[in-house]
C-alpha cells in the first residue's frame, strides 16, 4: 500500500503553498483505485462455492469478504463446528493458493 500524504500542520506560516496539486495526488489516488479493483470480493466468494463443492455449498454460504476476512454463513451449528475445527486451515490455504491477489487472515463462519 502506498504511503499516506503528510497533512500541512495546524498554524503552518511557511513560505510554500498549503494547497495540493493534481500532479502530486493523481498516481497515489490511481494507485488505490487499481488496488480495490483487483481486489473484487465476487471473486473469493465464487472460488469459496467452488472450494466447498456442489453439496457442502447448500449448507454454507459465503456472504462477504473485506479486510482479508471471509463470513461464511452455516445452515446448523454442528456443521458449523466440524468446518471451524477441522476445515477452516484446509479451506484458507486452498484460498490463498486459488486467489494470490487477496489476503485471506481468517474466515468467520456464524449460524444463519
């Protein structure tokens, strides 16, 4: 992620302007712009269906992704227990092998 843009102190009486140009904020706010792009959470819950496979899917919906987290909503707590448990570390790595662009730090999986 590109660096953050200094802000211009509080009571500054310096000789150079306080304004910004477009020059100077144009390539770091593309820059962000190309990030969110590759980042489309459509994918990640696509390849999460596709992970699960065609019947395990009916039981578990992945319903969003921000901030490398994954929710996942679960028909039932049992199958709810067996996928935090034992499946969760299975299914991360498939993610991060199936989709290298995004980050994935844990999945969320709740009752619903």
């Amino acid at each position: 992620m590109s660096p953050r843009i200094k802000r211009i102190p509080y009571g500054y009486d310096g000789p150079l302007p306080t304004g910004r140009t477009i020059k100077r904020l144009l390539p770091k706010l593309m820059e962000k712009i190309d990030e969110t792009q590759q980042q489309q959470p459509n994918v990640v819950l696509q390849t999460f269906q596709q992970i699960l496979g065609a019947e395990l899917s009916k039981i578990a919906l992945a319903k969003s992704y921000s901030d490398g987290v994954l929710y996942v909503l679960v028909k039932n707590s049992t199958f709810l227990s067996v996928l935090h448990s034992h499946e969760k570390g299975r299914l991360l790595s498939q993610l991060r092998e199936k989709c290298p662009r995004h980050r994935f730090d844990n999945i969320v999986f709740r009752v619903g």
